[in-house]
C-alpha cells in the first residue's frame, strides 16, 4: 500500500495541471480577446514611454 501513498500526489498535481491547461486554452480568444488584447496594449505603452533620445559622445 505503500505504493499508491506514494503516486497519490503526483497524479493529483497531473489531474489539476491538465484541468488548468485545459482552462487557459479555452479562454483563449471569444469576445473579450480584443478589450484583453487592448489592455496589455496599454500596459506595455506605459512601461516602455517615451525614451530621450542618445546622445553623441565625441572622444
């Protein structure tokens, strides 16, 4: 019976790791892909900003 104690809980992790997999690929797309699309958009705008232009460094 030791056996069984011992795969119980890698089976468990594999059963919710595929549910979870499973989950993420189908909320993938639908209707709200475009405002999440949007938003990420948004987000990756505000982190990058406006960057000063290089100066010239004479030698």
């Amino acid at each position: 019976m030791e056996y069984v104690s011992a795969l119980v809980p890698p089976v468990v992790m594999a059963v919710f790791f595929i549910g979870l997999i499973r989950v993420i690929v189908k909320t993938q797309g639908g209707a709200n892909k475009a405002k999440e699309d949007a938003a990420v958009d948004a987000a990756l705008a505000q982190v990058k900003g406006p960057r000063p232009a290089p100066r010239d460094v004479e030698g």
